[in-house]
C-alpha cells in the first residue's frame, strides 16, 4: 500500500509535470470549489424541504448556540 504524500512532494511533483498536464491539473483543481457549493446546496435544498414539511421549530439565537455547543 503506498503512503499518503506531503503537500510539498505534491507541489514539486506538479512542477515537474509538462505544461498541458500542468494545465489539465488546474482544470481539475478548478472544479472542487464547485463541488464544495453543490454540496452546500444540497443541504440547504433538504433544510428547506424539512422547513416547508413543518419539521423545523422556530428558536432564538441563544437557544441555537445552546444547542449547537451540546
């Protein structure tokens, strides 16, 4: 099994890559920030849906933190 590499072997290993493979990785690198809002959309999508279904009650700021520090 191989191990995990270190950010700086994966920086120095990019750098050694020819420039339409460089250009291919930052196109790929691109992408994840997008991922990341599907994934954000998503979620607020299934909180909205629970708040129309009713299965959200109304709270005060306080009550949320309480919560959320539990």
């Amino acid at each position: 099994m191989s191990q995990p590499i270190s950010f700086d072997e994966a920086l120095e290993a990019a750098e050694q890559l020819d420039a339409d493979a460089q250009a291919e990785l930052m196109a790929i690198l691109s992408r994840l920030p997008e991922r990341g809002r599907e994934r954000v959309a998503a979620v607020v999508a299934q909180a909205r849906r629970e708040f129309s279904a009713g299965q959200c009650q109304p709270m005060t700021a306080a009550k949320v933190v309480r919560e959320a520090g539990s």
